[in-house]
C-alpha cells in the first residue's frame, strides 16, 4: 500500500532558481538517508548535477519557445513523496516501483532521478522530475485532477508487486476533519448535535502540537511584543525551541515533540504564517478577537454542558442584501425562452374570420387603447 502527493517547487524566497532545487536535491540524496547513494536511481540526468541540467534545459524553452514567465509562478521542478507501510516492502523494492511510477507518470519525457530513504520506519521515495521537457519544447501542466490521477496509477503499480492499496482514502482535510488528537474520549451524541462549542481542555482530550504551537502564538502576540525578536524570546519563555532553515523558514518545536514544525499558513492555518506574524507585529494588522483562545488565556468560554443561546438574535442583513433576498430569482429556463423567442409574451393583434364568396377571409380587429 502506497500514498502519493505531487509537489510544486518555485523559487525560495531569497535564493536563486539554481540554489534553490540544489537545496531540495542536495536534502533527497542525504547520504545518510540513502545507504551512501546506493538507493538513488535516474533517468536522463546525473543526480549530482541535475540542478544545473534542468537550469539549462529551461534556458533552451526560453530561446527555442520565446515564452518565460514570472519568477513567481515559474515552477522550477515538481515532487513526488511515494510512502509505503512498515514492514510490506523494503527500501530496494520501493526504489524499483518508484522509478516505474516516474517513468509511467512522465512517459519518458521529462529527467527525473528516484532516492529512497530509510530514515523512517515506512520506506518512502522521492521523485524530482524536471518541469520543462526532454526536447525543451514545452513544460509540463499539471491538470486538474492531477493527484487522483497519479494515486491511481500508483495504486495499479502497487496491485502489479502484489502490495496492497488504499480501498476507501480520505479526502485531504482542509479543516473539514478532525484531527486524531481530538478524538480520543467518548464523545456523546449530544455534543455533535447541539453545536456548542467545546475547547479540547473541555473534552479532555489532548491539544495536538500544532494547536498548542497556534494557542502559544495567539498568547504572545495578544501580549504585543516590541519586534520578531522579542517574539521569539517569549515563545521561548513558552517552551518552545526554533530553528532557522533554508530560505529564512522559521520552525517551532514544543517540548517533547519529535519534529519542528513550520511557521508558515499551509501548515497552520490562515493567518499563521511569518509574513501574517510579522504584519501584526509592526501594527499593520490588528490580531482578531477570535484568536485569543481559552487554551492559552487559561479560562473557557463555555461550560461542557451549556446549551446553544438562542435568545441572541442574529445581525440583521444590510438592507440592499435582505430586499435581493426577498426577490425570488427568476427561472433560468424562462430566461432561455425568453432569448429564443423574443416575442412569445407580447400580446398579438385578435383576427376574426369569415367566409366571403365561398372563400376564407381573415379581418384584423382593432384593438381597444
């Protein structure tokens, strides 16, 4: 059984187009994560310079195609992570399935190289294949769909070396699921149906580390520190460590947490990223009320058992919203009527008949005004 995600890399913030695939290339062929390079495969490139390959093939779309775009839309290579589970496969098997998925995923038109690592008690592979094509005439699109499409094929590969596959995956989350953390606990019908809200303290159900790095972040900027820096010194003062990565990535990591994570909207949340921080910080933005929480202010909002008020009325619409919503939509398919047949409501002249010598006449009647 295998998962799969497509991953877009651009520019860093910081770094040039060049340095910045040798940073991600230089982290997959880890010597320590790949038995010394021995799991390490690639189709037409050298992985020791394939940063500068895929630079020049770019160079060579730009003078053949005449078209470039801007640096920050210009995606420089894409990434596939390819994960299996512990103990179903070994790292030289992964290695092989996935040099078969970059090949079948690119048809051959586009470098790529395979690493393997064992750093990790799931064998997983990564895939670095270049955006622009072999014969530097076109780039590769990356289509709507494109992640179904690559899961499937991943999983006939998988169903091809009898491994097995995901029946019913999960969708990506988004928000929409919770997280693993904030199930433990029998939660009772009441609480699903009643839309109270209920902090995890409440349920007593362990914060996940993310949530804890967000309630830490909300308590120190509510505090309004002078600067990052003073920033830094309180989530410190809070138990969390930081680090500093490549293209000035900020990770924080709270205490007895394995792996740092990063401070950065994607990962947290909207509004949690350093720009979003930072914004704050100088006084461009205001941080919103609801982002205080009753995690790290130490008190609840609501009681495990309170019911939903229902005296609070809700905030009247503005009056142009509550008049169009009180207007009815007209029918989509009358419209179309109405196009076809412009004249089809308008009142037409009434005619009589009558026969005159034994023909049939037609008499317009004049209309009343």
């Amino acid at each position: 059984m295998a998962t799969t995600r497509l991953i877009k890399h651009h520019t860093s913030r910081g770094a040039t187009a060049l340095q910045s695939m040798a940073d991600r290339f230089d982290y997959g062929q880890n010597p320590e994560k790949t038995q010394d390079g021995e799991l390490v495969a690639a189709y037409m490139c050298d992985p020791l310079t394939a940063d500068a390959e895929f630079m020049l093939d770019k160079a060579k779309y730009r003078a053949i195609t005449g078209r470039e775009q801007r640096r920050d839309r210009d995606v420089l290579c894409y990434q596939i992570r390819q994960s299996f589970v512990p103990g179903e496969t070994d790292a030289a098997t992964a290695l092989k399935i996935g040099y078969d998925l970059a090949m079948r995923w690119t048809k051959g038109k586009y470098a790529f190289f395979v690493v393997a690592h064992t750093d990790r008690p799931h064998p997983h592979v990564h895939i670095y294949y270049n955006s622009t094509a072999l014969d530097c005439t076109r780039k590769f699109h990356d289509f709507w769909g494109s992640g179904w499409a690559l899961r499937r094929l991943s999983d006939r590969i998988c169903y091809e070396n009898n491994l097995s596959v995901i029946k019913n995956p999960k969708l990506a989350s988004k928000g929409d699921y919770r997280h693993y953390g904030e199930w433990q606990g029998d939660v009772n019908e009441y609480e699903r149906s009643s839309c109270a809200v209920h902090t995890l303290a409440q349920r007593g159900k362990p914060q996940t580390y993310q949530q804890q790095l967000k309630a830490a972040i909300d308590a120190v900027l509510s505090g309004q520190p002078k600067d990052f820096a003073a920033f830094l010194a309180a989530m410190a003062a809070a138990g969390f460590e930081h680090k500093r990565g490549r293209g000035g990535v900020i990770s924080f990591r709270a205490q007895g947490q394995e792996r740092y994570t990063r401070l950065r909207a994607s990962t947290l949340g909207e509004g949690y990223g350093l720009d979003d921080i930072l914004a704050i910080i100088e006084g461009r933005v205001t941080l919103p009320a609801g982002r205080v929480r009753a995690e790290a202010e130490g008190h609840s909002a609501h009681s495990k058992n309170s019911l939903p008020d229902l005296s609070v009325k809700k905030p009247a619409l503005p009056g142009m919203v509550r008049r169009w919503s009180m207007h009815k939509k007209p029918n989509f398919r009358s419209n179309c009527s109405l196009r076809k047949n412009p004249y089809k409501h308008k009142r037409s002249p009434k005619c009589s008949t009558s026969v005159v010598n034994g023909r049939l006449s037609l008499s317009r009647k004049s209309l009343p005004t």
